[in-house]
C-alpha cells in the first residue's frame, strides 16, 4: 500500500519546483465541496460564497472522489516553473476527446452513482463537449474564486518555494521531503519517495525527476501520481497558510519603532515570512509605492536580503533584523 516514487542516478537532479494557478482553482472547488479542507480558509469562504452560488460546479464535483482517480487531462503538470492560468487552460481545451471519454469514465467510476447521472452520461455521449464544457467552467471558477486572490496566493507558494529551495540546497533530497509533509517518507537506501495513504502507486521516475507543487488548498493531504506519459508530480500544502487570509498583526516595538519610524519598523516586523512588495503593501494597507520605498532603505541597511523567484523579488529579513525584531539576539 501506499505511493512510491522511485529515482534514479538522473532524476536525483532533476527535482523541480513550480506553481500552478489552474491547480489551485481546482482544488479551491474541491474546498468548496469538502467541509474537512475549510478550517483555514473561513475568511476566504465569505468573501467568494455569492460568486459560488453563481456557479453549477456540480460536473466537477462528479469528477473529484475523495480516494480514487481524477481525470489526468484536466489537471496537466505545469511545463514550467511559472505558468498563467490561460496557458494551463489551452492544454485542457486541446485535450484528445477519446482520451478524455476514459480518464471520465474511470474517475465517474469513484464515485457512487456519478456514472449513471445525468451529468456523467452526457459527458461520455459528448467527450469533445465534456472538454469544452469543463474548461468553460474552470474558466469561470478561475475567475470568481481564485483570481482576485491570486497575488496573495502566489506570494505565499513563491515564498514557500524559496525555503524549499534553500532546505534543498542544504540538506538535499532527506532534508527537503522531511519537513514537506508528514506522510512522506525518503527511504535513502532505495532513493525511494513514499505517500503513506491508501492506495497504491508505484513509479519509476526514469530520469523524468519528480515535479514539487506547493498548494494553498490542497491542505491537510499531499497528493502524488500521474502515470506516464505525464511528468510524476507530488502536490503538498504550502507553508504559512494559517496566516494566509489574515491582515498583519505584527506590531512593532517602540524601541524599534522610534528607531526606524513606526511604518518602517511595522514592514520589517511584518516579514516573518519572505514575501514581495505586493504582498506586504496588501497585508499592511499600505500603498505599494510606500512599502517598496522602505524596503529599499531596509536592504540597504543591511536588514533585508532579497531573492528573485519568477516575476517576482522576495524580502526576507537577515540575522541582524530577526534580533531586533523578536529580541533574539544575531
């Protein structure tokens, strides 16, 4: 039982990292289905339940079981490290109708009774409009539920990917798996990457390398599989989401307050995570003209380091300001 994804000599180098805004559309209408998956998205649940309502999500509810197979054309790896949602769409859009009738039908199969719904029998009568149909309703839950939010979810992935990044660089493979999640297990002596859930999937990576996808809504599981010819993937939540919908309670002290200036002081005590310039000028209410003018003045200081992660650059505060901030000494 379980999933093992086993490496050899290539894939060793081959690990990569990337985001996926179509992953997290779907997943974030699987939370809308999945009561166990909402605890820490409660805030976000009120500010979408009027855009929910307005759409019939029931065809791709039929198509998410709790254990068994999701359509695999539905959800395609991302082919690069930073891909938009309309380019992770046009691959679902130009996905072969024969093959979409069988991942359908197996992942109808999951549920009990999807199969023989009304629903379920039109998308296999019809598979190039069941295609059609299903990104036309992703398109729309993109836009009302994730893509307001995106650039708070995409700071919070990229941020969590620069840690990854670094425990991986450090530590390699043992290190990076053994703070992912608590159901993956690295077995060096078999250079095998084990998924304790029920089930079972077993794959040689065969120098394909293993794609990380860290997930703001795919918590409190990691998910893992695709069988050839898609890239092996391993989807895990992202660090940090307990935070994730809250404004920034980080109060500066006064000692560092009068030393810096309250709003400096108030971005530099708001880093307790890297994060960019929008998405502190979010979390603060502060304009992002503002914020990037502080963070200038800090990293010059010597208080922050920065990082590029795609498009964007990430602050993260050094030794120094770690010590001036919590009074834990450099």
């Amino acid at each position: 039982m379980g999933f093992h994804f086993r490496f050899g000599p290539g894939d060793l180098l081959r690990c990569r990292f990337s985001l996926s805004p179509r992953w997290e559309t779907q997943e974030a209408v699987r939370v809308l289905l999945r009561p166990d998956r909402q605890s820490y998205h409660l805030p976000w649940l009120r500010q979408v339940r009027a855009a929910a309502e307005g759409l019939d999500l029931r065809p791709l509810w039929l198509l998410m079981p709790k254990k068994g197979h999701n359509p695999d054309f539905l959800s395609p790896p991302p082919l690069g490290p930073s891909v938009t949602f309309e380019q992770e769409l046009a691959r679902i859009r130009a996905a072969s109708p024969e093959a979409a009738r069988e991942d359908l039908r197996r992942s109808l199969a999951c549920t009990a009774g999807a199969l023989d719904s009304d629903i379920g029998q039109r998308m296999l009568a019809d598979p190039a409009r069941a295609v059609r149909e299903l990104a036309d309703l992703y398109e729309r839950a993109w836009e009302a539920l994730v893509a307001p939010h995106w650039p708070r979810l995409r700071g919070l992935m990229e941020a969590d990917v620069l840690f990854h990044s670094r425990r991986l660089a450090a530590g390699g493979l043992e290190a990076l798996f053994d703070g992912l999640h608590p159901d993956l297990r690295w077995h060096g002596d078999t250079d095998t990457l084990t998924i304790d859930k029920p089930g079972h999937h077993d794959r040689a990576l065969g120098g394909d390398g293993l794609l990380l996808m860290p997930s703001a809504f795919v918590w409190p599981e990691v998910v893992g599989g695709y069988d050839p010819p898609w890239q092996p993937t391993l989807v895990y939540p992202a660090r940090g989401i307990g935070a994730l919908w809250a404004a920034s309670t980080a109060a500066a002290p006064d000692s560092l307050a009068r030393l810096l200036g309250r709003a400096r002081a108030g971005v530099l005590c708001a880093l307790g995570e890297p994060d960019s310039t929008t998405g502190l000028a979010r979390r603060l209410g502060l304009a992002p003209s503002s914020v990037s003018a502080h963070l200038r003045v800090l990293h010059a200081a010597g208080l922050l380091v920065s990082a590029r992660h795609g498009h964007q650059v990430l602050y993260e505060r050094t030794p120094l300001a770690i010590a001036l901030t919590t009074g834990i000494p450099a």
